[in-house]
C-alpha cells in the first residue's frame, strides 16, 4: 500500500452498508472504524482501516477477502 499514513479509508456512502460491513469485518476478526453521520456529512460514510508494520501481506489479503464476500452476498 502506497503511502506514508496508516490509516486507509474505504468510502462506502451508505449509512447502513457501513454499519453491516463493520459488523461482518468484527466478526471475521477485523477491527475496523466505521464513520457515519453526524461524524462525517451524509453521503460520505467511510471504514477506516489502520495498518501497521505488523500486518503481513496474508492478513491484507485476508481482510480483501472478507470484503469481497460482503459484497458478493
């Protein structure tokens, strides 16, 4: 991942999307900020993701894999 911060967002823009990826990202064993309104304006829905230099490329592709289900379901 590009960059020198670690803190990568996901924009969502979905009050209720947001919440239920959060949901299923926690109970796959991914802990994850999920950003809704009032934090953020309406539209602008976000998770972020922090990563550090713990973090191996198998646990990166674990959480794009859990991603990628939630949207498949």
């Amino acid at each position: 991942i590009p960059g020198h911060h670690p803190i990568v967002p996901l924009l969502v823009r979905d009050t209720k999307k947001t919440h239920q990826m959060v949901n299923r990202l926690f109970e796959k064993g991914v802990l994850v900020v999920g950003l809704t309104y009032p934090v953020v304006p309406r539209g602008d829905e976000t998770i972020r993701f922090q990563i550090n230099a713990a973090h191996t490329a198998a646990d990166i592709d674990y959480v794009l894999d859990v991603l990628s289900e939630f949207k498949a379901s």
